[in-house]
C-alpha cells in the first residue's frame, strides 16, 4: 500500500485551484447538499469544495494520520467499500485516488452507488508531466525517473481521463450519462523568493531521499542496481546544484501535470421483472 505524508500532499497541492476554480464548474458545486471526497488525504481539495458550496463536504481516506489534517467532518473507510447507504451524497468525487488503486473500477461503483446526481474524477496523466529547469540535469533526471517509476509502479498512474470507467461501473439500477472531461493542467513553478518548502525540496534533492525511497519500483521499472547507484549519485549532484542556485537566485523550474476533471450524472433505471 502506497503511504502519502501530509507535507507531500501539501506541498504538491498548493495553490492547486487558486486560478482555477473554472475547471471545477462541471461539479455544479453552488447546488450541491452533501458532496463525499473519497481519498481526501490531507483535504486539499475537500477545503476547496467548501469554499464553492453552500452544502455539506465530508471527506473520506482510509489514512487516519492524514484525515486529522482535514478542514472538514471526515469518515475513515475505504473507497471500495463506504460504509454509506446508497444515494446519500449528491456528489462524490475523488482527485488523485483513482491512480492509486489496483482496481479502481471496484470505487467507480462504490461512488455511483453513493451519489443521487453526479459522479467525478479528477485524476493526473504522469506520462505527460513536463519539467524545466534552470539546472541542465534536472529534466532529463526527472523523465528517467518517471518512466521507470510508471514501469515499476503496480497502479495505473498515467490514467487521466476516465469515461469508460464511470460508463462501465457494474450497477445495474444506475446509469452514468452526460459524460464529460475538461483537462486542467496544474502548473507548479519555483522561482525567487523561495518558500520554507520550495528550500526543503531542494535538500530532500541533495540527500536522494525520496529516489531512495522508491528504489524498489524503479527496479521493478526496469533500471538495473548499478544503474540506480549511478542515477541517485547524479540525482544528488543535481539537488546540490539546485541549493547552490537558490542560495544565488537564480534557479528557476516549473512543473507541469495535466490533470483530468471526468464527470457524468447519474440515472436510475428501471429493473425489469422476468
Ligand atoms: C495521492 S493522495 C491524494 C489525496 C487528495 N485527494 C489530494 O489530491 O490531495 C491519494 C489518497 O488516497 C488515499 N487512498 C488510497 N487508497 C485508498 C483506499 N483504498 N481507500 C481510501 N483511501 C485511499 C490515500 O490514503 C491518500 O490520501
């Protein structure tokens, strides 16, 4: 099971849909009672919901470390068995969770059950995340990274859009119609001055932490033991180069990840008697 920290989810989440909120508009948020946020962690975009809606958001994760970060009510449980009666929110949606999950499928039909109105994904495709960078190595360390960690990982993290998922969710009283999806791409930029995170991510660089961390999947992914001894001795390098740059001023990068808002309505069909 993946684990997620809080500062992770913070850090990669701020500022998310600050100048955004426009792709969000197919949740029909200002009509919404009760909107479930399924895999909420730290509740970046449950607190976001709340902004937008006069209703109630309950967000919901199965970590109960990251649920005591939340803004909101929350429920510990796990996205492919909620303990809620049927048709209890009138949306339920989930950013980033879907690309975690082994079986999302068995979620999708645990959100359509769970909603009267409307269903939503809002899931990244890491095989198109773009970086640049003032430090020459970084981009092309960043996409060696990415593509064994996309190898190795056993989840689909390249999922983005999900209409076939949300038409194909195995109830047989519901219908998910009107499907639509609207890419958003979050782009997350670094630049003078640099926060108390921005300089802690460079360290982190500078110590191969989180490569190291992940070394099992980029195995998995493809890239032999010595090649991963190699790529964290540059991968380090390259994190010094970074503290260096931001000691002067002068490093620069913006990431890009293009996220997917997927969302269909609900409708209740007829069972037919034999
Ligand atoms: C990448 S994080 C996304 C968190 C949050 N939605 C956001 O975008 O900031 C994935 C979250 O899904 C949760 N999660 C993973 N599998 C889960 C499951 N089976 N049931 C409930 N939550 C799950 C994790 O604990 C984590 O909080």
């Amino acid at each position: 099971m993946r684990r997620f920290s809080a500062d992770y989810l913070e850090e990669t989440r701020r500022g998310m849909w600050d100048h955004s909120r426009a792709a969000l508009a197919p949740l029909e948020l200002e009509d919404r009672e009760l909107i479930l946020d399924v895999g909420c962690g730290t509740g970046e975009l449950s607190a976001v919901l709340s902004e937008e809606t006069d209703g109630t958001v309950v967000g919901v994760d199965r970590d109960r470390q990251l649920l005591e970060e939340t803004t909101v009510p929350t429920v510990r449980a796990d996205a492919t068995d909620l303990p809620f009666e049927s048709g209890i929110a009138d949306l339920v949606v989930c950013q980033a969770l879907l690309i975690n999950l082994p079986d999302p499928s068995r979620a999708i039909a645990e959100f359509v059950r769970c909603s009267t109105d409307l269903v939503a994904a809002i899931e990244p495709d890491n095989s198109a995340v773009t970086v640049e960078s003032t430090v020459p190595l970084e981009r092309e360390l960043a996409t060696r990274a990415r593509t064994h960690y996309i190898q190795g990982v056993n989840t689909d993290v390249t999922l983005g859009t999900v209409p076939e998922l949300l038409r194909s969710h195995g109830r047989p009283d519901r219908e998910v119609t009107d499907i639509h999806t609207r890419r958003y791409d979050h782009v997350r930029t670094i630049e003078p001055p640099y926060d108390r995170r921005a300089v802690e991510a460079a360290k982190r660089k500078a110590t191969g932490s989180r490569i190291a961390q992940q070394r099992e999947t980029l195995l998995a992914g493809g890239m032999g033991p010595d090649e991963y001894d190699t790529f964290r001795s540059s991968w380090r390098e390259m994190g010094r180069s970074i503290v260096d740059d931001m000691q002067n001023g002068t490093y620069r990068r913006t990431e890009t990840i293009p996220f997917y808002v997927t969302v269909g309505k609900i409708k209740r069909t007829e069972r037919r008697s034999s």
